[in-house]
C-alpha cells in the first residue's frame, strides 16, 4: 500500500467521508477475495485434471473432460441469477453483509464438493450432485467482486480510487496462486492415490479458509457512501428499476466488455487441460506456469491501477485487450509444441503483465459509471452476465478444438475476438478518472481539472 496516504481521507465532495479508511477496506476486500476464489479456482483446477475421470462415466476421454469443462461454466449459469438477488441486497442493505453472505455460500458448496462421492460409488448421481453444489459457488461469487470493488471504491481517497479498487481484483490472482500452490504437491501423487482421495484435500481445507476470511471481513466498516445514504433515506426500494429505467446502456456495455474475462478462463483452464492430457507437457510445469503468471500479476495489477489514475481508465483497458488479442496466438502455438520455455515466456507476459492492466482498472471503470443508488446492482448485473458468456469459454474451446482436442486455432480466435469486442465496449463508455465520487453516475458529471495532482 501507498504510506503516503493516511489512514482516514476527506472527500469534501461527497457525504460520510470522515469515516473513509481506504488501506482497511482494500486490504479487507484483497484477503477476502483471495480467499473466496481460493475456492472458485480450485474447482477449476479439478475440473480440468481431475473431475473427468472421478466424476464421469469412463470410456470416452474427450467427452468426460468436454462435460467435466461445462460444469464449470454452469457456475457462470447461475451468477446473472444471484447478481440480481445480491446486487438488490447489496444497494438496500450494504456492501459488508454481501461480502460475508458470498464467503458462507461459497465455503460451504466447497467444502461439501470435497465429500462428494464419485460415479464409481454413486453413478450418475455425482455428476447430478457435482451440478448443484456448482450452481451454489457460482450464486455466491455473483456479488464477491461487485461488493468488494463498490466499498473499496466508496472507501478511496481522490485521485487514487483506480489504485485501491485494484486491489480486488489483486485478491482473485492470490487466491489462484494459492489454488495452484495447493495442487502443486498433489500433481506430484501417484495418480491412483490422487484420483482416490488426494484431489479432496484442497476442497476440505476451505473450511479453514472460511472461518479465517469470515473473521476478516467482520472488522470491515460498511461503505461510507451507503452509510451516508441509509442515514438520509436515500436508498432505493428497487434499486434494479431504477437501474434498468436510467442506465441500461451502461449495464449492455459492461457485459460486453467483461467478456475480456474469456483470457483468464482459456490460460488456466483451457491450456492446462490441452497441454497436460494432448499435448503431454507435465501437470506440474504448466501449474507452476500459471502461478508464476499470477505471481507477477500481484504486483502489476496494482501498478497498471497507478497508470489508470493518472492517464485514464480506457487506455489503460486498451492495452490488455490488444495486447491479448495479438499474445494469445503465440502462447497456444507454444503449448502445442511443447515448448516449456516458450509456454512460461509467453504466459507470463499475456497473463501476468499485459491482462493485468485490465485487473488494475477494470472494476473502478465499471463501478464508476453509476451512482451509490444502483452502483452494485450496475456491476454486478452487467459483469456476471458477461463472465456467463465468458464462463463457457473452456469447454466452448474444448468443442471446438475436435475430438483429438488438437485444433487450437478456433480457441485463439476466439479469445481474441472476445477481448478487442471487450476493448471496443469500453470506448465507449464515460471516462471517469476525474470525475468526483459525488458526481459519479450523472449524465452530465463535474470533473475535477487535474486530479493527479491529488494523486501525486
């Protein structure tokens, strides 16, 4: 975090400002993200190396890892479903009481996938159960990120809110290097004794995980903004009606502009099914392949959040999606040569350093776009309808590749196509780097004349 800044900020633009404590509410919002992705990105890990074999009747390997990839993206089925019920919640009770219901849900749908017995014990059942408990993970993840990035927001001092609302994101990268840390040794397992009861491990341990980001998210304050908000009456009955009747495109924009999201789901799921179980590269390379990735990101993120303080939030989101667009043809091209080196330059640099500076100023150019009113029903409608999409890119990808899984082309084109169609979107939206918090939202907003001498 910045020293620089002191533990409480004053925003004389808007309301409830005194009670603003920006380094607590990021530090809450990354540790709570890491540890509630922690979660999702396990599953995905299992998905793509385990599930198809525990879950699945065997016989046809394409189609179990084909089916196994879909139950992945069922999760993303059910986020616009949950981001309309905790979107609601979120702008009508509070930021913090989101937080701590999505932590619960996903926990427990976590922890309960690690108990489940297989097809060989249960038939078609686990598949059925498998489903269901996806479906739970992905209600609760529907207002982790939304929540998170609104508070933090609401908590940031001006000219840096593009800095402490990436730390949000900075948490979901965490929480898959932890995912992938906790794989790491398990890859190593003789694969009788990892497909018998190794792969439970990580599920089982977010019981712990659970109880610790509880107990973190407890001390948040709730957001200033809404604070203020609630205590002159000002919080909507239907904060959904009053976002559908003034900001719809706004809503259509983000949702096509999350579709930048595809990236992250083809390089840790997509990449690691093709280059493990066609190509044959080991479980253990490419795992370290994507934690170092993500590695990396923890420190870019934040550091591309900087840049889009100072220069704006839309050329900051530019760069990732060209730079995606034009990376990931070479680094899929690598992973079908099997080429270690290649795979771990090019990953690094798509992943770790160039889609990071969509992480870096992503969620406060969404965020921004609305008022307090309908701010989080905003974000989280318009990105879990576009992760939805994005969400079944993998076994999307996984179809397209053919049944020998080797036609990696359509898989590049597709990412691609999703991440310049992501940075169109976002030309199109208002840029709001100068924008005052209490302007925020309004079709005719005041800007600042130079915020960055605020941010200095």
């Amino acid at each position: 975090m910045d020293d620089a800044v002191p533990r409480q900020e004053h925003d004389p633009a808007s309301p409830g400002a005194a009670r603003r404590t920006p380094r607590q509410a990021a530090v809450s919002s990354w540790i709570g993200s890491a540890l509630e992705y922690y979660d999702f990105f396990i599953y995905g890990t299992a998905a793509a190396l385990i599930f198809p074999k525990v879950f699945f009747p065997a016989g046809n390997a394409a189609t179990a890892t084909i089916a196994s990839l879909a139950t992945f993206g069922v999760a993303y089925v059910a986020r616009p479903v949950g981001s309309f019920i905790l979107g609601h919640l979120g702008d009508t009770l509070g930021r913090k009481r989101v937080l701590l219901l999505t932590l619960l849900g996903m926990g427990t749908a976590t922890f309960l996938i690690g108990v489940l017995p297989g097809y060989g014990t249960i038939g078609v059942a686990a598949p059925i159960l498998l489903v269901a408990l996806r479906l739970v993970q992905g209600l609760a993840v529907a207002g982790e990120q939304s929540s998170a990035g609104s508070a933090t927001l609401e908590h940031a001092p001006p000219g840096k809110r593009a800095y402490f609302t990436s730390f949000t994101l900075a948490g979901t990268q965490f929480g898959l290097i932890l995912a992938t840390a906790v794989f790491l040794p398990l890859s190593s397992m003789p694969t009788p004794m990892l497909l018998s009861w190794g792969w439970r491990i990580p599920f089982l341990l977010s019981a712990l995980v659970t109880v610790v980001g509880w107990w973190i998210r407890r001390s948040m304050r709730e957001s200033p903004e809404f604070a203020a908000a609630r205590e002159q009456n000002a919080v909507p009955k239907a904060p959904l009606l009053v976002l559908l009747r003034h900001h719809t495109p706004d809503v259509l924009k983000i949702v096509v502009s999350a579709l930048i999201s595809v990236t992250s789901t083809i390089v840790s799921i997509y990449s690691l099914t093709y280059g493990v179980s066609t190509i044959g590269l080991s479980r253990s390379s490419m795992l370290w392949m994507i934690m170092l990735s993500n590695v990396v990101a923890l420190a870019a993120i934040p550091l591309w959040g900087k840049a889009g303080d100072r220069f704006g939030r839309k050329p900051v989101f530019a760069v990732a999606a060209l730079g995606v667009a034009v990376l990931i043809w070479p680094f899929i091209w690598a992973v079908s040569q099997a080429n270690v080196v290649l795979v771990f330059a090019l990953g690094i640099l798509l992943s770790g350093v160039v889609y990071s500076a969509y992480g870096g100023v992503g969620y406060a150019l969404w965020t921004e776009q609305f008022g307090t009113k309908v701010r989080m029903s905003g974000v989280a409608v318009g990105t879990q309808l576009g992760f939805a999409l994005g969400g079944f890119a993998p076994s999307i990808a996984a179809a397209f590749a053919g049944s020998d899984l080797k036609n990696w082309l359509p898989v590049a084109g597709l990412t691609a196509g999703a991440a310049l169609a992501a940075g169109l979107a976002v030309l199109t939206m208002r840029e709001t780097c100068r924008v005052p918090l209490a302007e925020l939202g309004k079709r005719a907003p005041r800007a600042v004349a130079d915020s960055s001498t605020v941010a200095a």
